[in-house]
C-alpha cells in the first residue's frame, strides 16, 4: 500500500509534542518485530491514544493499523486520514468483517493495534478486556505485543474538558514482551494473561510518573488506588453502564 498520508501525519505529530514539551519517554520497543505481523494491544484512557500507541512503535519502524469503530471514518475530517493511513473500520454490527481483515493484514506481515478494552477506562485501570486480540493472532499465527501508556488523559479524556494545548506534559509509553497465542490454547485464559501484562505494565508506568498533582482539583487524573479521585472500578463501570441505557 502506498504511503502518501501516514508518514506526514506521524511527522506533524511529532512536531506538535516538540512544540507543546510534552515529555515523551517511550521504553520496550525492542519488543516489537522489525518485521513480519503483530498484534500491538494497548490499554484506553484518553482519545488521543492512538497517536500514541502508534509513535511507540515508531523506533521500531513500524507503522500500526488500528482497529476503530466505523462512526470515525464517517467524520468529514477524520474519514479520508483514517482511510489515508489504512486504518480497519469496526461496524459492531458486523465485526466479522472487520475481524477477518485485520486477519488478511496481519497474515500479510502488517501491525494490527487494538485497544482491548473497547472503551476509555474512567477508572483508569485497564478494564475488562475482549478476546479478539488473542484470537486473531492465534489465526494469524503473530505475536501479541501488550502496551500501555499513561499521561495522554491529561490532554483529553472521557468526562473532562480538551487540554490540548496543555504544555510540559509528560507522557509514558512502554511494550512488553510478546508471546504467541495458538489455536490450542484457551482464548479466554490467554485474554487474562493479557490484562494482567497490561495492567502490570500500566502499574510500572504510573509508580514511575514524574509528577503528581499539583492541586487538589488535579487529583481527578490519578487513579482511586492512589490517592486520585477517577471512579473505582466498579463506579467506573456503573457510569458505562448507565451511558449505554
């Protein structure tokens, strides 16, 4: 596929975060195959999260497609990027197709990025997390790679007002290790490894976060386990469901 809009994109990126200081440390990109398929599955907390699960695997001169629901390339704005940089557009009500096309990309050697979790965590925990990302790399016979990263809820997430412009922000980005599901294991006990990777990874990330906050307002960025006032879990996922109703 030729690349006229992708490169472009991730370099007007780069260029924003120089502008805004936004401290980028991206950490385990040797984790991610140089070539050959893979499965990146990244944590959700903000809707900037796919530039930045992307620009982690920019050391390793992957560009990633990602897995997004169909409403964003119906966005007079963001349809022609996201079909520019050959994203794979997600009709929930019919993922097969989707599905089976990030299958034919992966079988021909291209990253996949999924967030498992379908959904921004308001809790700011990696939450309940789907099977596909298992499943479709046992298909394809690539590995999995488990990433989170944290700080992009600073700038923009569910409930809260855009900060887009907000300097000096620092921003965390880490892959693990890969491992390779096969059509003999278990999905389902696979996809719990999997968030467990994930939410040990997200653990790393917010012990070792330069900063904390400065106010008592700002301690809605930090999760309820440490100190922050983000929803539990569980009042997390009472507000989701509440929203779907």
């Amino acid at each position: 596929m030729a690349e006229i809009v992708y490169p472009p994109v991730v370099l007007a990126a780069k260029a924003m975060f120089r502008v805004l200081d936004n401290r980028l440390r991206v950490t385990g990109t040797e984790h991610i195959p140089r070539t050959g398929g893979a499965v990146i599955a990244c944590n959700h907390v903000s809707y900037l999260d796919f530039i930045f699960c992307g620009l982690g695997a920019q050391p390793a001169k992957r560009l990633v497609r990602f897995m997004a629901k169909k409403e964003v390339f119906d966005n007079k704005i963001a349809g022609p990027l996201m079909r520019g940089m050959h994203h794979i557009p997600v009709d929930r009500a019919a993922g097969r197709e989707s599905y089976d096309e990030a299958v034919r990309r992966l079988r021909a050697g291209e990253v996949v990025g999924v967030f498992p979790e379908a959904t921004i965590s308001r809790s700011f925990t990696v939450k309940p997390i789907k099977s596909g990302a298992v499943r479709m790399a046992a298909e394809a016979s690539v590995p999995v790679v488990p990433m989170s990263l944290w700080g992009t809820h600073r700038l923009w997430t569910k409930g809260r007002p855009r900060t887009l412009t907000k300097r000096h922000v620092p921003i965390h980005i880490h892959a693990g290790e890969p491992f390779w599901p096969t059509p003999q294991d278990d999905p389902d006990v696979l996809t719990e490894d999997l968030r467990g990777r994930m939410s040990k990874i997200l653990d790393d990330l917010q012990a070792d976060y330069p900063e904390q906050p400065a106010t008592e307002d700002e301690r809605w960025w930090l999760p309820a386990h440490l100190g922050g006032t983000a929803p539990t879990p569980e009042e997390a996922a009472e507000l989701d469901a509440r929203k779907r109703d």
